[in-house]
C-alpha cells in the first residue's frame, strides 16, 4: 500500500484539504455512478505533525480502519471509522509508525510497522481486546527496512513489501523485496525484481500479484539536499503458480516515466484495479482493468500543470464491507474520503 514522497507530504499539508468544487468530476460511466462525488469524512485534528493517513481497511463489521503516520519519534496512530454514525475514533495511540493494515479470516487486523522510529514489523490485534503480538519482524535473522503494504490469501499467508523511504536505522538487508508469511509464520522472499515496492494486491484468482514500483530514489528524504534521481514509477504483474510464488516473468502494466508513481491499491470483485496516483499533474484513483487499461478515474485534486503545492493527493484506498461493498475509501493527504460506485470490491479474506 504505498510508502511515500516525503518532500510532497510537506507540501499537501501546507496546501490544506480539497473542496469538492474544486475537483473535477470522475470518469467512467461502468464504475461511477453519475453525479457521484467523494464525501469527506475526516481530517486529523490529533497534535501530530506531517506525514499522511494510509491504509484504509474494511472490518467485517463494516468499520473502517487506518493508519495516521506522522514524521520522526511520535509513532502514529490507527484510527477507526464507524459508517453507522460517522464518528472516528483512536484504535491505537501507539501504532509503530503503522502503514498498511488488513483483516484476516478470523477478524483479526494485520498491520504493516515502518521504519522511522517504527516497529519494522508485521503485528497482529485483536480489534476486541486491543492487544498486539508481532508476527515476524526479520528474515534470516535480518530485520525488515520498513514493511510497508500487504494483501492476505485465502490460505492465510501475508504477502507483504519492504522498501525504505525515511528513517535513520540501518539497513540490515541487501534487497528491498515481497516477502510471504506461511502459516507457520516462516517468510521467503517472492521477489526482488522491483526497484522500491509499494501497494500490493492479488486478482481474485489469486494468480497474479500486482506489485507498484515507486521509486522516489533515496532511502531517507533529506529537505536540504538537491532532489534525488527518481527511479521506476510503474505497476507489474507477477504471475504465481500453485505454489503461490512468482512462476515467470513479470508484466509491465503501467510506466509512468518520471511522473510521481502509484501507492496503495484495491481490486474490486471483476479484477479491476484501483490505484492511487500521487502524479501532482493528475491526482486520483485510476481504475484499470486486470491488463492496465484506464476504465475509470476518480479525482483528488485540481489539475495542476507545474504546480509548485500538491491538493489532495492520495496514498492508499479499500473497499467497505456489508452494505458498503460498493463504496470506495480513500485515504487523501491526512484526511479520509469515500464515494459510492456500482462495483463491489473482491472479498476478504474473513467472507465466505
């Protein structure tokens, strides 16, 4: 689900929340329905500064959980919105600098730790009682750079990314690569044919694994520094074989050149994909079909030609649960949003 441009996050804070008469409309007539617009839902107000919201995730009692990551010691929070009577409240005040989150099949939420004063980790909570365990925290006894966003199979394994945006902790491995978590909780690498991976996410038949590449081209933003060389901006799709790793060689969907990339990703019951693109020129979810193809597109922001202040830039984006299956949440600078479409999302992993 996404790990981020930091020198853009100061910008989107400055800039401020998006109004909706600002915004053009979406596209798409057979994914948004006409007159369709995103609803704000809410806005930090926590005394924690930069960074962005990320991570949104449906619990199955159609409660939505996110993350709220701040720069440096202060280690985020997850938050949880209840759909019934629009009010969020904290989840947790210590999150480990949380990114990505998923429900698993037995309702527990999966999280994603980061780097930067984080937990490097992938943990685990019980929503009932609040309490976390950690899950893996390294592989061959090397702690992970900064675990990202995940995607959970129907077998319970965690398929999960490792890139490394900011932080002063070393970095013990070589590669920034997808590992899965088993159900005996080893962890082996998917693949490391990925510059900086990013949003994660399986097709329904859980034969293809979407990787985004975002490549912002350092491992620790440095605001007095000249502008580091970005790397790959584009979305791959690995083809997995029975055995649930890469089974042969990876598809180039989408490159967007030196545009700023994608982040976090959702896939809705026919396989459609649903990208956040942080592009300063054209902010919004992209929706495109399993081979790259735009069908849809829903704006965040203004379109801004040589903008110097991003608007409304999104990281990350999850369907709802129960009535809301076909409502789109999105997280958006540090504020969450959602909007009504006419596709269902994919089923979690906790739905039968």
């Amino acid at each position: 689900m996404r790990h981020f441009q930091f020198l853009l996050f100061l910008a989107v804070v400055i800039a401020g929340p998006i109004f909706a008469d600002e915004t053009p409309a979406p596209t798409g007539d057979s994914i948004v329905p006409q007159g369709a617009k995103l609803e704000l839902l809410f806005t930090r107000s926590a005394n924690i500064k930069g960074g962005l919201t990320e991570g949104p995730n449906a619990a199955p009692d159609g409660r939505i959980f996110f993350s709220d990551i701040p720069f440096g010691a202060d280690k985020g929070l997850i938050m949880c919105f209840d759909p019934k009577n629009k009010e969020t409240t904290i989840f947790q005040k210590d999150s480990g600098k949380s990114n990505g989150l998923k429900f698993d099949a037995q309702g527990r939420l999966v999280a994603c730790e980061g780097s930067d004063f984080g937990g490097r980790r992938v943990s685990r909570y019980d929503i009932k009682t609040g309490e976390r365990e950690t899950v893996v925290d390294r592989i061959g006894g090397k702690r992970f750079n900064a675990c990202n966003d995940l995607v959970i199979d129907r077998k319970g394994r965690i398929y999960f990314s490792d890139p490394r945006y900011l932080g002063d902790e070393p970095r013990e491995l070589e590669h920034r690569a997808v590992y899965r978590i088993n159900e005996d909780r080893s962890v082996v690498e998917v693949t490391h044919n990925v510059e900086k991976p990013n949003g994660v996410a399986l097709s329904p038949d859980e034969k293809t694994l979407y990787v985004v590449d975002h490549n912002n081209g350092t491992d620790k933003i440095d605001d007095t520094a000249p502008p580091p060389k970005k790397g790959a901006m584009r979305l791959y799709a690995f083809p997995l074989g029975a055995d649930g790793l890469v089974s042969g060689e990876r598809r180039t969907l989408i490159d967007l050149g030196e545009e700023n990339g994608f982040d976090g990703l959702a896939v809705d019951r026919d396989g459609n994909l649903y990208l956040a693109q942080r592009s300063l020129k054209r902010p919004g979810v992209l929706v495109t079909d399993p081979n790259g193809k735009e069908i849809a597109f829903i704006p965040t922001g203004p379109s801004q030609p040589g903008a110097k202040q991003p608007k409304g830039i999104p990281s990350n984006c999850c369907f709802g649960a129960g009535e809301e299956k076909s409502t789109l949440y999105v997280t958006i600078d540090v504020s969450l949003y959602r909007i009504a479409l006419k596709v269902p999302g994919h089923k979690a992993p906790w739905e039968k």
